[in-house]
C-alpha cells in the first residue's frame, strides 16, 4: 500500500558501522575499554581505507563469520541472508549463465566482424596510398604541356 524507503539516521542517512560501535560502546562519550578501543580503531581504518566496502564484510573481517541467529551490530533480528542479498536458485544461476553465454558469443561475433572490416579498410587503404605514390611519381616525370591556344 505505501511505497516508503526508511533508513533511519540522520537526513535519511543510517549510520555507518563505526558511529553505531562507538554509540553501542561507549562510557560518558568516549571509549574505555582496551579492547573497544583496539576494534573501533581497526573499523575506522577499513571504513577509511575502502569506504564502499559492505558493513557485513567489515563486520567479517574483524570478528569472524557471522552466525545466522545474531549479526554483530545489527542484533537478533537480522539474518545473514537480509545482508548479503538472496540467494537464486540453480534454475535462475543457470538460466543467467546461458543468457550471458550467448550475450558473449553474438557479441564476439561481432567483434571478429569489425576487425575483418577494419582489416579490409586498411588494406584498401594501402592500395590506395600505392595507386596515389605511382600516380604523384609519374607525373612528376612528365612535363607540363603547353596548350595550342592562339592568342590573336
């Protein structure tokens, strides 16, 4: 019935992984824990190394494989599966599979096409330059000729 995108946040904007670790860990606005510390500090840097990197791959990277009943900072009622996408089924694998097969045939067809136009073209190309290189020798060789006007 309604059509709404809600991402929460700011303006719209949800929050990336190292505010909601920050704001998830925090004691009187800052940081006491080593080893909170040591993990917001690492989520930082891969935010700022790679900034279109997915919070599920950072997540990944820092605490291992997420199980399916609990996603690190996305609590209990995020599945795995809601992050990283659906998955297809073999049917549709295969049948995306067969369709870029064939994409990829017809387009290297035509490829190997214009290369053998182009290949023409050049060829002709050179003939062409030939025919005009013996056409500017001979008249080089042959005196200009003097046209029978009278002048009376």
């Amino acid at each position: 019935m309604f059509d709404v995108d809600v991402k929460g946040g700011k303006d719209g904007n949800p929050p990336n992984l190292v505010t909601i670790f920050f704001e998830t860990f925090k004691k009187d606005n800052k940081l006491v824990e080593p080893e909170a510390i040591e993990n917001h500090a690492q989520l930082d840097e891969m935010v700022r190394v790679d900034p279109s990197i997915p919070s599920i791959e950072i997540v990944e990277k820092c605490y291992g494989p997420q199980n399916h009943s609990h996603v690190f900072g996305f609590g209990s009622a995020v599945k795995m599966r809601d992050l990283k996408g659906g998955t297809s089924s073999k049917a549709e694998l295969l049948s995306t599979l067969r369709s870029t097969q064939e994409d990829n045939k017809y387009l290297n067809e035509e490829n190997k096409s214009l290369n053998n136009c182009i290949s023409t073209l050049e060829d002709e190309m050179k003939e062409i330059r030939k025919t005009q290189d013996l056409f500017a020798s001979q008249q080089s060789h042959v005196p200009p000729m003097i046209s029978p006007v009278s002048t009376e």
